[in-house]
C-alpha cells in the first residue's frame, strides 16, 4: 500500500492533538490526525469536561439543601446517581461529537489507530482494516498520559477505582478513601463527599492540594473538614486488602500504621505519560521519568518531530497543551509564534470551594530571591459573594516589591477559577501594581475583590 503524505502528522487527538491539527490545517497545511480510541482523547472523554459535569450536579444538590437560606423550600431531596452520570457522560458524547465536525470543516484527515514512528518523518498506522503509512515532514506527538499505579494499589474496578472508573461508579460509596489530594483526588473526594459518601484524603504531602499557595491550601483544607471530610498529611497508604466487599487500608502516619476499612478506594497519585510502543527510542527521542524532554518551542531534538501536552511534562493541563499545540503548529507553517511560559498558566481546580492560582506562590517567590508585598482580601468583604450566599473564601495577590511585577495570584471561593483569568491577562501583559489599581472593576461582581487584594498589597484596601 502506498504511504499517504502530509504537511504535518499529529499523533493524539486531544486536547493538544485536535487544536494542533485545526491550526496547521487553517494555516494551510495537508494535516492528519491519528488517533488509536476517541476523538477528545482523556480530557473531554474522561477527564475535564465529564468531572465538571459531575461537579455541577453535586454543586445543585448542595444549593438545594440550603434552600431555606434563600427563602426558598425543597422538600424530598435526593439523586440518581445512575442518571447524574449519564449527563455527564451525555456531555462529554456531545463535545467529541463536534471535535469531528471541526476536523471535516478544516479539511483533517482522520485516521483511527494505533501509530509508531518507524523512521524519521515516518509513521506506521495499525488499523481495523490493516496496517497502513503516512509520511509528513513533521510529526506532532500527542499522546497524552495515564494514571500512574502504584504497586499494591492497583485499581480493580470494583473496590478501588482509578478516575475512569469514578467517572462511571458501579455504586455509590459509603466508606471512600481518596489517595492523594491533587486536582484529580481533590475533585472526586469533593463531589462524592458532596453526596454524602464519609470521605477520608490521605495525601503524602505536608497539606493537600500541595502544589499551591500554603495559605490558601490551608483555608481549602479547613473548609473540606467543615464539610465532613478527614484529611490526613504526611501519610502513607502502604497497601490494601481486599476482602469481600471491603478494602482494609494500612495507612502510616508519623512512622505508626493503622489500618482502616472502606468499601471504596479511588487511586490518584498522578499521572505517567505514553511514550510506550512508539519507537521513541530507536529514533533518539530523550524520555526523563515517562515524559519527552523538549526545548521551550517542544521540539524533541529529532528534526521534524515535537511533543506536546502532557507527554511532554508540566503543568499537566489541557490548555497548556491546546496552546503548545497552537504553536507548534504556527512553527511548522513557518511562523515566529512565542513560546508558551507555564509561569503564566492558570492552575484550576473545581472541587467545592474552588481553587484557582498562577504564577508564584510568596514561598516561591521569597525562595527566588524576590522582596514581596503581598494583598489579601476576604470573601466576606464583598457585597456580590455575600448577596450569592458565598461568604467563604480569599484572594491572594503577589508582588514584587521593587518593579510592582504581579508574581502570582491564589484564590479560594466561588467562580475563582473564572476569575483567575484576569490575573492571567495580566501577566501576560506584564501589568505592574499602578495599572491594576488604576483599573475600574463592574460592581457588584467578585472580580471587585480582586482589585481589593491588589490594593491590599500596598496597604489601600477599601473595604476590610
């Protein structure tokens, strides 16, 4: 069979993947997209867009519980939880639907199976029909990554869950135990928890959510044990037993060992990216710790071939990848684009209360040498939040004391990881302290609170 040639072969069709093909096909290049289970890949199949989907109905079911504290009654509250997931999974159907009318429209070829680079510029595609080439003069990796298992921890499907198996649950729990407190672990302890299941996070970390600022890690923490959670830091879940419906946890803490029963375990001690089976190594592609070692413009070093998303390293989220994705494409078609900064990406992560960062935490900033001012303002200082029933949260701003550089923002609350956004742009146009207390922000909105945590920072806050 003869081989199929292209401008540009993308391997991976999530969010990294389909955004990268759109681009170079707009930018008039022969572009295909090869993609081995379904178009999305994990983010709109199984990971963002389902979870937020999950997250909205458990964030429905707490309003209605506090009906009255809008004047409002609701008697009879409950949930299926059967048809909770199937909108969730009905959402995520639609989204993958309309990545392949995008592909159409752009003129995308799609090839559904599982690829390997055999030589430079080269790809062998093994599909339903065969096995079949394609050529192209850069080649785009976008395979994305998995959850990583750790040795005694292994998911079954039936007692201990990875993220796949939380996102359609053969039963509600009653007894969870969440393994490690990031985005992932953090939302489905959050919704779960948010359904009445008796939460327990065990995170080997000093604090959950360890990658963030440690006061707002503080504040999330305290608000997941008003809740009714249990957050255990600095522990270990050393193994599982599992027995009839029961798993038995044997979790260190502080060099002592205690076991604990649960009827359900969801694993989320991060991810380990897919550079398997891809002839990477026969080719001389660099591979540190299961990710692509790349420059800042994601080119593995190997003419003609780059790696973007999560296979190619942190931050581990969709939009970094989508704009990697972007930019290599705008590369390939002979363009100057700049290279994407993670300093500049936005963290989210929607468990309940929200949390939203980026740039640098003040530990960081302080560790790099920087003399800070730092801004906070409350929740509970703006009308909007206290008119929404959501009084509990903060914003966090940092600064450098010298230029008035903003070196990061942290937020905890309601709608932060919409807000974060503005502080995002801001960076990004290397806004100083002047032109952000200069700015007019809508009252009464949220977004008020950020200006005051700015004002903060040189001591003009107005109203706290």
């Amino acid at each position: 069979m003869m081989a199929q040639n292209f401008d540009m072969v993308v391997i991976g069709a999530g969010p990294g993947g389909y955004v990268a093909a759109i681009r170079g096909a707009q930018l008039g290049l022969k572009v295909a997209c090869i993609e081995r289970e379904h178009l999305g890949g994990i983010c709109l199949n199984w990971g963002c867009i389902p979870t937020k989907a999950l997250l909205r109905s458990a964030e429905v079911f707490h309003l209605m519980h506090r009906a009255k504290d809008f004047g409002l009654s609701a008697d009879g509250i409950g949930f299926d939880l059967e048809k909770v997931v199937a909108r969730s999974r009905g959402v995520a159907k639609q989204l993958t639907g309309g990545i392949g009318h995008l592909f159409k429209k752009n003129k995308v070829t799609t090839i559904m199976g599982e690829a390997r680079l055999v030589a430079p510029g080269k790809v062998s595609v093994k599909t339903d029909k065969g096995t079949e080439e394609v050529t192209a003069k850069s080649i785009v990796l976008a395979t994305g990554a998995r959850a990583r298992e750790l040795p005694g921890l292994e998911p079954d499907g039936k007692l201990v869950w990875n993220y796949k198996h939380a996102l359609v649950p053969p039963h509600m729990p009653k007894k969870l135990l969440v393994i490690g407190s990031g985005a992932i672990g953090i939302e489905f302890a959050s919704f779960f928890n948010t359904l009445g299941a008796d939460t327990t996070v065990v995170e080997v970390m000093d604090r959950v959510l360890p990658v963030e600022d440690a006061e707002i890690s503080a504040f999330a923490k305290k608000a997941f044990v008003k809740q009714g959670m249990k957050i255990l830091e600095k522990a270990t879940v050393k193994k599982l037993d599992r027995k009839g419906g029961t798993v038995t946890a044997h979790i260190e803490t502080g060099g002592k060992t205690e076991t604990q029963d649960f009827d359900t375990v969801i694993s989320a001690v991060g991810i380990v990216g897919n550079v398997e089976n891809l002839g990477l190594e026969d080719l001389g592609v660099k591979i540190d710790r299961t990710h692509v070692l790349t420059d800042e413009y994601c080119r593995t070093g190997v003419p003609g071939l780059y790696a973007i998303g999560d296979v190619a390293g942190a931050p581990w989220l969709a939009h970094k990848a989508s704009h990697e994705g972007v930019m290599v494409a705008e590369l390939i078609a002979g363009g100057h684009p700049h290279p994407v900064k993670p300093s500049s990406i936005a963290g989210c992560t929607y468990c309940h209360p929200q949390v939203a960062s980026v740039g640098l935490t003040e530990a960081k900033a302080k560790e790099l040498g920087h003399e800070v001012k730092v801004g906070r303002f409350p929740f509970m200082g703006n009308g909007k939040a206290i008119a929404l029933g959501e009084p509990e949260g903060m914003i966090k701003t940092v600064f450098d004391a010298k230029t008035g550089e903003l070196l990061g923002a942290h937020m905890v609350g309601a709608e932060v990881t919409e807000l974060i956004q503005g502080y995002v742009i801001g960076r990004q146009l290397e806004t100083t302290e002047q032109d952000l207390m200069e700015t007019v922000f809508p009252h009464p909105t949220l977004s008020e609170m950020m200006h005051e945590s700015v004002l903060d920072a040189y001591g003009r806050a107005i109203h706290f």
